[in-house]
C-alpha cells in the first residue's frame, strides 16, 4: 500500500531517489545526536559516580542494540528483495514475523539481563559503590529494550517500502520524549518524586514505548504492510530463517566494531592521558561527520535490495556508483572544514595546552581518510542488502584486523602518537579499495547472470 511518503525505488530518478531518503535520516540522526547529549548532561548533574555507572553500561547497551540492528538489517534486506520481486503478501508475512521475532529477542535480552548484571559489570571493573546505580539503571533499561527492537525493526520495514521521513519522525520524537522527561524523572517535578540515575531509564522506556505503539500502528492498521495477527508456525519459521540469515552477521559486524575501538584505545593509552582524552574526543566528532555516511547506510540497502529482487542490476550498479563518488567528494569537503576549524574546535573541547595541540594534530589528519571509511562502511551496508551477509561480516573483520590496528600500531612503533593518525588513514585507503573491487567484481557477475537469463527467456 503506497503513502505520500513512499519513494519510487524502482522507477524513479536514482539520484534525486536516493537524496530524497536521505535527507529525512540525516535530519533526525542530527536530532538524536542532539537529545542523546542533553540525556547525559541530565545524569551528569547527579554526580561523578552515577555518571561513571552509566558510562559502565554504554558497553552493554551498544552490543543489544547492535543485535536490534541486525535484526533491521535482515528486516529491511529481506523485505524489499520481496518487494522488489512484486511478492508483496510474503514480504507482508516477513515483516509480521519480524516484528514478533523483535519481541521474543527482547523479552529473552530482558530475562538474561536481569540476572547478570553482577558478574557483568564486575567484569567490566564496575566498583561496588557504582554497582547500586548500574542496577538502578540497567532493571529499567532491559525492559525498555523490548520497546527499542519494536521501534528499530519496525522502521526497517517502512524503509524497505521507501519511506524514510516516517522513521526519521519517529526516531527525532522519542528523542524530544526522552529529553523533556528527563529532567522530570530525574530530579522530580511536584508530585512527582525524583528518581535519580532511574529515571533517566523510564524516561527512555516510556520514549521507546511510545515509538513501538505507533509503529504497530502505522504497519497493522494504517498502511497495512504486516499482517493483523499472529502468524502460523510454518510463515513464522520462514520469516525468521530469512531475516537471521542476513540479521546475525550484520550483528556480529556491528558488534566487532567496540571491540576494534578498544584495542585501538589500548593502544593509544600508552601515550598517556592527554592522548586517551584526544582519542575520546575524535571518536566523538568523527560520528558527528560521518551523519551523511551513517544516514546513506540505511538508505542505499533498501533500494539496491527492491531493484536486485526486481533484477534490474543496472540501477543497483549506477546508485553504488554515484553514491560512492558522492561520499567522496562530501567527506573531502568535510575534511577541509575540519582542518580549517581545528584550533577553534580543540580550544572547545580542551583547557589542557597539550590536550588542545593532540585534538588540533588529529582533525588535520584523521578526517582526510574519512570519504574511504565512507566506502567501507556503505559496501558492508551493500553487501547485505545484495543478501550477501557473510562477505559482508568478512568486509568488517578486513577492515578493522587486517588494516585499522595492525598498521595503526604500526605507525605508532615508527612514528609515535601521529603514526596512529596517519595509519588509520592509510588503513581507510586499503580497506576501502578492497571495497570497492570487491563489491564492483560482485555487480558484473550479477549483471553477467542476469544478462544470461535474459539470452535465455528470448531463445526459450
């Protein structure tokens, strides 16, 4: 069932498609972005000790939110294959199944969660007295991860349709639900008592629920794209085979990534603090300047997924290209205003002289290889949505263990803390040509078989 808010993958204008579904996830990225500092801020007014507890979590929360991305990711490939296919009633069943299967991967996070925080986080080196504040904290947030796979895999399907305003919508509202509770929650407001560091938790919930609420709405009733009931045993189990195929490695991709990070802050912590607090820094502001990058992520898949089911590999082949050149070209021209901003953005991030000297030296380095990262990240997006999940997995593995540490470390051994800089922009250079080889070797068998099939039904 087509909306106003539905783009034409199949027929429309490539570019101007493709512009048009990023636009609105760019928009609500840098509204999330924006709500997600003011919810830190919030907990940072309680004290360093709850703040250091909900930085104990950050670990735990990102590694079950990259298994509800992976989820989305099989949702958004599966369906739109589907879709693309013009076999709209199984992509209808697929996205029922999703949703159900999000609900069951939530309850189960919930119910493991519950009785590991413990041994969890005195693993991760919590202390005793941050102990009472994780708990606080993670008992609420384990039962909002419930809303949170509804929301992420629900969105997925209406991506999958071609409609991106609405997540986008949905994503900046819970956020704007999240930032106006949390000051309520967490410090009372008449008869409303505060709830501390926990309230910053039910205000995430009730943000979370709310999204989930009209997400169903919008998928079961208005625009009927799942199914109004629970399904069968036998459309379930294909629904869930379909979406884990892609879901799992996409997870196991998005999950290597804080694992690469903390090697890589091991590494630079042998400089010292001043080093440690630069690196924190970068990673920060390198999220902020991929936004395009991460957006594009979540729009290309489902377009190259609705003309690959269609078998129109011309259309995949071009907006891969074009997409690709732009990264380029925008990421250069974000590494120019990085480079030409760099005192004035190490002046706002540090008081300490040689903390300030570090964040200007890596803005003038590290972003230069930021296009090539654009490449790598969107080849690995383009993988699993050319349902090809494991090159995708073995994409991640090159780029961050074959290149990111071992020549960052390398370039430390020769030339110290810059060596780190210059090597992960030497790294980005060979992963991202890997990439692209990779993936353009991928788009000319494709369109070779397709070619073939094509010789095949004339001479039938």
């Amino acid at each position: 069932m087509s909306t106003s808010n539905n783009n034409d993958l199949l027929n429309g204008p490539i570019g101007q498609t493709i512009k048009n579904m990023t636009m609105p996830v760019v928009f609500g990225m840098i509204l999330l972005m924006t709500f997600g500092l003011v919810d830190t801020f919030f907990v940072s007014l309680l004290g360093t000790e709850q703040l250091a507890g909900i930085s104990f979590t950050f670990p735990v929360t990102f590694t079950i939110i990259s298994l509800n991305v992976g989820l989305g990711v099989g949702t958004s490939a599966t369906v739109a294959k589907l879709l693309g296919a013009k076999n709209a009633d199984k992509a209808h069943i697929v996205g029922s199944g999703a949703i159900t299967l999000a609900v069951l991967v939530g309850i189960l996070v919930t119910l493991i969660g519950w009785v590991t925080i413990e041994p969890i986080f005195n693993l991760l080196g919590a202390e005793q007295g941050q102990m009472v504040y994780i708990k606080d904290y993670m008992h609420v947030w384990y039962i909002a991860s419930v809303f949170l796979a509804i929301p992420m895999v629900g969105n997925s399907v209406l991506r999958a349709n071609g409609d991106t305003k609405t997540p986008s919508m949905i994503m900046a509202y819970g956020g704007l639900i999240n930032a106006v509770l949390d000051p309520i929650l967490i410090f009372g407001f008449g008869p409303i008592p505060a709830l501390g560091i926990q309230g910053a938790a039910i205000a995430t919930m009730i943000a979370w629920a709310v999204g989930s609420g009209h997400v169903i709405y919008l998928l079961a009733i208005k625009r009927k794209l799942i199914l109004p009931r629970l399904l069968r045993p036998s459309e379930f189990n294909d629904a869930f085979s379909g979406i884990l195929k892609i879901g799992i490695p996409a997870a196991g991709s998005n999950m290597l990534t804080p694992i690469a990070n903390g090697v890589l802050t091991a590494i630079v912590a042998g400089y010292g603090s001043a080093a440690v607090a630069t690196w924190g820094v970068g990673s920060r502001l390198e999220s902020i300047a991929g936004i395009v990058t991460l957006s594009l992520s979540m729009t290309l898949p489902p377009f190259i997924s609705q003309n690959y089911g269609a078998e129109k590999m011309h259309r995949v082949k071009e907006a891969y290209l074009k997409t690709m050149k732009f990264i380029m070209v925008w990421q250069l021209f974000v590494f120019f205003v990085m480079w030409a901003a760099s005192p004035l953005i190490a002046m706002a991030f540090a008081k300490d002289p040689e903390v300030e000297r570090l964040i200007q030296l890596f803005l003038m380095i590290v972003p230069l290889g930021y296009g090539l990262q654009g490449i790598v990240i969107l080849t690995n997006s383009s993988f699993n949505a050319m349902h090809k999940p494991m090159s995708a997995l073995v994409l991640s593995m090159i780029r961050l263990f074959v290149f990111l540490i071992p020549v960052s470390y390398l370039g430390s051994m020769v030339f110290e803390l810059k060596g780190i800089f210059w090597g992960s922009v030497v790294a980005y250079m060979g992963a991202g040509t890997v990439s692209y080889i990779w993936f353009n070797r991928l788009l000319n068998e494709e369109m070779s078989l397709s070619e073939q099939k094509e010789v095949a039904l004339q001479e039938g």
